[in-house]
C-alpha cells in the first residue's frame, strides 16, 4: 500500500514527477478492478476508479486526478460494462459518472489548497507575531531611546519586506506594529525619566526645607549673642572694664566662627545631596590632612590639648582632601562641645586594604542610646541644645561617599572614640625614578 | 611687628567689608584707597605708586582673574585676592596669573596683615626675584640656593636632587603660597601639570628630612586645596 500524506498535498517533488506518478496508480487501478470483476456488481467497481481518483487528487493533485478520471471511466466502460472493450450509445451516461468524478477531484482539490493556505497563512501570522512578541521582549529591557531605536532597526531589518508590510492581529502591517511599539517604549522611557525628576526633585525640596528650618532655628542662637555683645558694647551709657570688655569682644568672635562653622556645614551637606560630582578624589597624605585640622584648630585659639598617632610610612590615600578635613573638623569640634575633652588624640593607622582614621577624647562618652542615634540627621545628646545634630550625620554621609566606614566607640564616663575607614587602592601612586646624585 | 605705612589699594565692592578694611588697615599706620569697581582700580593702580593691592574675586563689571592681567600691565605691587571658600579654582586661577597671595572671607584681622607682612619684606627686598646667590635662613633652616645646601639647627641635610629643587621653589617665594601647578611646571616640567601626587610625595620627604613633625609643621606649611609655602619667619 502507498502510504500517502495528507500534509504534503502536492508537495511531492515537481509537477513533471507528480504527472510520471499517476501511471504506477491509474495501473494499479485497472488491477484491482479487473480482478473485481467477476465477483462484484460494475457499480461496486466504478467505486475503485473513484477511491483512485480521490487519492491521486489528495496526493498527485488535480491535473493527474483528471487524468485518472478520464482513463479511469473509459477503462470501466470498456472492461466492466457491456459491450466489452467497445463503446456504446447507452454508455454516454458514464459522463455523468466522469462529471460526478471530475467535480469531487475538483473539490478535494479546491478543499485542500484552502486547507494549506491557511497552514501557511497561520505559520506567517505565528511568526509575524512572534517577532512583535520578541521586539516587545527586547523593548522591555531597553535603558534610554538609542537603544530603543537600535532595537528597532535591528528587529526591521530581519524581516523581509513581504513581511513587513503584511497585516498582524489589529494593525494593518507588521512594521507600523513595529514602530507603534517602538513609540510606546519611547514614551513609557520618557514617562519614567519625568517620574525619576520628579522624585529627586521632592526629595531635594523636603532637604532644603528641613535645612532651612534648622538654619533659621540654630543661627539665631549665636545671632542673638553677637547683637547682644554688639550693641552693649557701643552703648556709651554701659561702664565696662577692660577685661570684660575684651571678653565681650572674643564672644563676639567665638559665635561669629561658630556660625561659620555651621554654615560651612550645611552647604557641605546640600552639595553632598547635589548631582553634581560632589566628591572630587585625589591623592592625598594623611599627616597632612591631619595637620591642617590641627592648624584651623589652633588658629581659634582653644583651650584643649591635640595631640597626633601618625605612623611614618602610610601610603597616599585617594579622597576628597577638603571633606576629609571636615570630616575631621567636624569630630574635634563634637569632641570639645559635647564631650567637654581636655585631650584629643588623632591619628591613623594602615589596616590591610583599608587605612583607619580615629578621633579620641578623654571627655564624658555617650550612653547607648545617644550612640545608637547619633548619625541621624538632626539628632542632639540628650540634654544638650547646642549645635545643629548633622555634624554627625555630614561625617557620616562624607565616608559613605568614599566607600568606607564609621562608628562609635563610647562607652559612659570613659570618653569618645569615632573611627572611619577608607579604602586605599591597590596600586599606591608612582614617582619617576630619581637619577642617583649627591646633592 | 610693624611696617612701614603702604599704599595700599583695596578693590572690593562690599561696603561693609570695605570700610572694615580700610579701618583695620589706616589703624597700622597705611595709607588706604578703595573702589568697588574694576575700572576705578585700573586707573588708580595708573596713577598712583601702589605698595599693595588687595582685590576681591566677586567684583560686579570685571572677573577677577581677568583684571590681574590688567592690573599688571600697571603695577607690579604684590597683589592679595579675597575670594569666598567656594571660589578654589578662581583663586588658584588668579595665583597663576599673577596674584602673589590669597585670603579666605572670612579672615581675621591677624591673618591679613601676617600676609601683608610677608608681601612687604619682599619689597623691600630688590625687585626681581632672589637669585641664585641668595642664602635664605628661616629659623633653624639654613638653605644655600648655589651651593645646593641645606642646613637645619647647624647639621647638614642631605636632599635628592628633586628635593633640594622642591624646596628652592618655595624657598624663592618664601612667605608666598606657590600652587600645585606651579611646583609641577617648575620642578618636574609642564608635561607634570597634573600629578598631584608628585609634589605630595616629595612635601611628604621633605618634611620627614627637616620636620620635628611632619603633621604640625614648621617650616613647610600647606594651603589646603591651593599649594604649599615656605614659612617667613
């Protein structure tokens, strides 16, 4: 038995192979009606010229069918129908039964191209909207328009141009879904740009609401003493002695550099919480930072003994040299305001990748719950109203800002230590080699 | 520490700190002009024998950095620019294009006139720059420029070649901040312009060679964010 496919239709090689094919079948026809005959009725057999036909048409397709009809119903007058092998007036009937065959072949036929069109118009739907499924996929990751763009392009330029202008799903070709999708991921990209603006924006109000709050509060402290000490030093009426006229004057000073200070502060956070490459890194030396700390402390003339803990041959460290100096400022100034220390200790010291600075005081500690807190913003000692509480919270954002680390260490009644950490790089900074002379 | 009176220029448009300083200043014995505006500078450092100018970074009709070559075409008065602590490029700008020493609002009294003070040895030095038969002594630190020889506390110290010419940049502007830029174009060549960590390598020997310590230094003192200078007196 031939095994024949319904898939294939006439996909069986060309159509000269399909018209060679139909003589092993119109043969093994005639076969099989011959061999009928003596048994069966001619309106039984006429039904195997059918069954052929039927089959050449689903396999063959419909120009050997028709030949299989026509050699078909003559085989059958000739050989199944008397007067055998002649024909005969009464035998213009069988061109009914030729007809009735000729229009199954036609339809089959007819039936089975529908039936493969729509196989092949199926796949090219399922692969048009596979592709929008995959440009759509690829869309959804996309980080900014070039991309999406790209995309795009790429997508475009897969497909051929029958494709392309082929209709998908709603749309009335594939590319115009292709673009519409390409505008919609253009859109939902801007559309989250706008709602990222909006969220830093917020968020930069909210800070520099709260920082003008804080200003307005904590500059009018010192504000208040240095009109006070003013205006009663220029009051003729007023009798001072020398002595307390000088020290009216230094108050004066003292206040005046403590608003420098906090304000020198509060710009410092705002530029931190900018875009705009807040941290601006170089090679820096470590005694040296230390050592303008010291010097700016000096020059307001304190009362407290700094003392350093450097050791000889600690590497450049890469960092921003005038937050790390406020950093440190900010520290020493908590350390005599708040921890009322006679002696503070500075120093460093090179722990594998890291190289750990501290800041030490002999002063009263903390209790755990003031050291738990004291980084965020705006908080204060308990019990202590000076200061504005982000000199912490302004040390802290800063070593973030360089990768590394900081903690208190302060237990009650034995004074404060605050260590940072920064990452030292790899690689320390390299001079030319000097050419070997005595100078 | 007195001096003797100066004619001094101030240029800067805040009348408070206008009339601040040409107070601070006449109380020293100076004789003091002032104007807020670029212009107004010009034609007085044109007219006038200027001992000093002290100029303001944020004057309304003229940059700062852009009336200093100006000024210069006039005078060659030691010139000192007040800039705000945000103006650090502006000010290393200036440095470099002919200001002689910088201050940093707010200052106190005691630093503007330690600064005068160093600017007004040097006039009364000759007028070109110290040349290389020049010995500079400063404190305990004895530098012969010629000879190539530095002595500290009477001893001799041995420096590379580099350091010894490190410390002759500074020595030669004593009293005066010398930038970074200027310590890389001079010692290591204008290719070196912008490796900072030479100079800081090089501060850091030069300290650990004459320095009792190297983090609260006599002698080698830093302008942070600016350069470094070698201490007057």
């Amino acid at each position: 038995m031939l095994a024949f496919s319904f898939g294939a239709g006439c996909s069986g090689g060309g159509s000269v192979a399909r018209y060679i094919l139909v003589l092993p079948a119109i043969a093994l026809a005639l076969l099989v009606a011959w061999l009928m005959r003596p048994w069966f009725e001619p309106t039984n057999v006429v039904m195997v010229y059918f069954l052929a036909v039927i089959l050449v048409t689903l396999r063959l397709g419909f120009g050997p069918a028709i030949i299989t009809a026509f050699v078909g119903i003559t085989a059958f007058d000739l050989v199944n129908v008397p007067p055998f092998l002649e024909f005969s007036d009464s035998d213009v009937q069988y061109v009914f039964t030729l007809a009735v065959m000729l229009f199954t072949a036609f339809t089959i036929h007819r039936l089975m191209q529908r039936w493969r069109d729509k196989v092949s118009e199926a796949a090219a739907q399922e692969r048009r909207s596979s592709a929008l499924y995959h440009l759509s996929a690829e869309l959804m990751d996309a980080k900014d328009i070039q991309v999406i763009d790209a995309i795009l392009s790429r997508h475009l330029a897969i497909l051929p141009a029958s494709e392309l202008s082929a209709p998908v799903g709603d749309a009335s070709d594939v590319q115009q879904a292709m673009q519409h999708m390409a505008e919609q991921a253009h859109r939902h990209y801007l559309l989250q740009q706008q709602m990222r603006q909006a969220q830093l924006q917020y968020e930069s109000e909210q800070l520099r609401n709260t920082i003008l709050n804080a200003l307005s509060h904590d500059l009018r402290t010192p504000l208040a003493t240095i009109i006070g000490a003013a205006s009663s030093l220029q009051d003729t009426q007023a009798m001072f002695a020398p002595e307390a006229r000088q020290q009216m004057m230094a108050v004066i000073h003292d206040e005046a550099l403590h608003m420098k200070g906090m304000v020198q502060n509060f710009l410092d956070m705002a530029r931190l919480h900018s875009k705009a490459a807040p941290v601006q890194m170089d090679w820096q030396a470590a005694e040296e930072i230390i050592g303008n700390v010291l010097q700016a402390q000096h020059r307001r003339q304190i009362s407290v003994r700094i003392t350093t803990s450097i050791p000889n041959c600690v590497p450049l460290v890469r960092c921003d040299g005038y937050l790390l100096e406020r950093v440190l400022d900010n520290l020493v100034d908590n350390a005599i305001r708040h921890g009322h220390a006679q002696h503070i200790r500075l120093g460093c010291e090179q722990q594998g990748a890291q190289l750990c600075f501290f800041v030490s005081d002999d002063g009263c500690g903390m209790s755990t719950q003031d050291s738990s807190r004291a980084f965020e913003p705006f908080t204060r000692l308990s019990g202590d109203n000076s200061g504005t509480g982000i000199g912490l919270t302004i040390c802290r954002d800063i070593i973030k800002a360089h990768g590394g680390d900081i903690w208190i260490d302060a237990p009650p009644g034995q004074g404060t230590t605050v260590y940072f950490t920064l990452p030292m790089p790899d690689a320390a900074p390299a001079v030319p080699a000097e050419p070997e002379a005595e100078s | 520490m007195t001096t003797d009176a100066m004619q001094i220029l101030v240029v800067e448009d805040d009348m408070q700190l206008r009339s601040m300083l040409i107070t601070s200043l006449a109380s020293f014995g100076h004789l003091v002009s002032a104007t807020g505006s670029a212009r107004e500078a010009r034609s007085i450092a044109a007219e006038s024998r200027l001992d000093l100018i002290l100029l303001d970074l944020g004057l309304p009709d003229l940059d700062g950095s852009e009336l200093i070559p100006l000024l210069r075409q006039e005078t060659q008065a030691p010139l000192i620019v007040i800039s705000a602590r945000d103006q650090e490029e502006q000010k290393v700008r200036c440095l470099d294009a002919g200001a002689d020493d910088y201050l940093t609002k707010p200052f106190g009294m005691s630093e503007l006139m330690a600064r005068v003070r160093s600017l007004a040895r040097r006039m009364q030095r000759p007028q070109k720059e110290a040349t290389l038969a020049d010995t500079i002594v400063i404190g305990g630190l004895e530098i012969r420029l010629r000879e190539h020889q530095v002595w500290l506390h009477g001893e001799p110290v041995h420096l590379t070649p580099v350091e010894f010419k490190l410390l002759a940049v500074l020595a030669r502007k004593a009293g005066r901040v010398t930038t970074h830029r200027q310590l890389l174009r001079d010692v290591w060549g204008p290719h070196a312009e912008e490796q900072n960590h030479y100079v800081r390598i090089y501060m850091r020997q030069l300290r650990n060679k004459l320095e009792l310590d190297a983090s609260q230094p006599r002698y080698l003192l830093t302008d942070p964010g600016v350069g470094y200078r070698l201490a007057m007196e």
